[in-house]
C-alpha cells in the first residue's frame, strides 16, 4: 500500500475562489506542494495577482467578482479559456455580517446570503461539464464547500445571516453530493473553526487568548487546512461523499457553545 500516493496530486487542474489570502491561499499552498497546477480566483485583481507570483509558475491569478450568478459564470468561461477540463473546485470566498437584530439591515443579509450560499451553487453548476471532464480521466472530480463550525452551533454574536449561509451551505453540501456522484464528483465540506484570518479577527490578533477556549489548546495553522483539503482533494478522500470534516480542535465536540469562531 502506497499511502505516500494516495495524497499526490500530481496533474490535476484546481480553482480556488478567495484563494488570494488566508484559508484560500493555504489550500492553494497546499495542493501546488502535492502537485496540482491551481487557479485562484478573488474580488480584488491586485491581491489575487500578487498571491499567484508568490505561490509560484504552477498559480494562475483569474481575479472575478463571484457573488453573482453572472460572476460565477464569468469565472467558468475565463477557467475554460486556459483548461478543458477542472478537477477540483474549492467554494472558498465568503463573507460575514453581524449586527443587532433590530437594526440588521437587507445589505447585510443579501450580501452574505449570495456570496456565502447562492455562489457555491451556480458555480458549481456553471463549471459542471468542466467537472465531469475531469472525472472522465478516471479520477473522480472534486468539489469543497468552505463551512463554518458556525453552521453547526451559534456563537454570541449577531450574525444571523453568516449562521443561516453556513448551515445552508452544509446542508446544500449533502444534497448537491446526492446528485452529483452519478457524475463522478464528490462534494464535501470542511467547517473551520479558530483560524487567524481577515474575517477571524479574535484568532488573529488575540490567538493566545482564544486558544484557551479550545481543547487541543491552540488556534488552527495553515497546515491544518491545506492537509484536510489535500486528503479531500486527493484519492484519500475518495470515499468520503457529501459530508462536513469540522476542523476546530475540538471545539464543536468537546465545548459545545463555547464561541471562537466568527
């Protein structure tokens, strides 16, 4: 048994959306370490160029605004200018909003809702025949969902549309996976838990305090979420379909309320 094999990817066509920085990046870091030439994709051109010189000759920078159904199918089209064919897609780019209930605003909903939910969806379904594609080399294609362990337990912050979008989308996570495995692609999810990150800014800038919350006793690194994506990614997860892989230390199984994570 080659296990050191199973976790290879070596020619294999991946596109991560808000692969500019943060959870996006790691991954993107990750699979060109196991040999993936991979596409990353970010609102901002800037950001999303400067990432793909830094990863190297094997990132391409194709910068879309994907919280649109028209952006997701502008990504798709741009994608199949350089590749007939996709591998693995990483629904990565998201959002957050919190606010008290009595002033949380529709911009606040809707803009989390579409980027966080609706995207992964149309995208999804826009670079479908690229997928199957992929899948007809032999290999299943494969598609993750960025969750959130915010999907799967509140946190004390007001942020009702980030929980509604997470824990839709680990849901959407099952029932796309339903369908999708008549073609030969798997979908799963990862739910982050304390990363420090843009969007994590406790984790970020106060790490030390928020690891005492966690059991392992520790905020997430890069490592922890590019090697989970590179086992979902790669033939190690073949046989792992429609479910959510929670990457929190801990947290959600042994401290149930206990929040880090926004």
């Amino acid at each position: 048994m080659d296990i050191a094999s199973l976790f290879r990817l070596d020619g294999r066509i991946a596109l991560v959306t808000g692969g500019s920085r943060n959870i996006g990046k790691w991954i993107a870091e990750g699979f060109i370490a196991q040999g993936a030439k991979v596409y990353i994709s970010s609102r901002k051109a800037e950001d999303c160029f400067r990432t793909a010189e830094a990863l190297g000759p094997n990132c391409v920078a194709l910068p879309q605004d994907v919280s649109t159904v028209a952006g997701c199918k502008a990504l798709a089209a741009q994608l199949a200018e350089h590749e007939d064919k996709l591998d693995i897609l990483v629904n990565n780019a998201g959002a957050a909003w919190g606010e008290q209930f009595e002033q949380f605003p529709e911009k606040g909903w809707d803009k989390v809702i579409d980027l966080n939910l609706k995207s992964p969806f149309f995208l999804t379904q826009a670079l479908h025949g690229m997928l199957k594609a992929g899948a007809a080399s032999g290999q299943p294609a494969k598609v993750i969902n960025i969750t959130s362990i915010d999907g799967q337990r509140l946190n004390p912050w007001e942020t009702y549309s980030y929980h509604a979008s997470k824990s839709g989308l680990i849901y959407l996570t099952k029932r796309m996976a339903a369908r999708l495995i008549e073609d030969r692609i798997i979908v799963t999810s990862i739910a982050p838990g304390a990363f420090a990150s843009d969007m994590n800014k406790a984790a970020r800038d106060h790490g030390a305090e928020v690891a005492k919350a966690i059991p392992s006793g520790r905020i997430g690194v890069p490592e922890d979420m590019a090697a989970t994506a590179v086992y979902l990614a790669s033939r190690a997860g073949d046989y792992v379909v429609g479910d959510t892989v929670t990457v929190d230390g801990g947290l959600v199984n042994a401290k149930l309320g206990i929040s880090i994570e926004g």
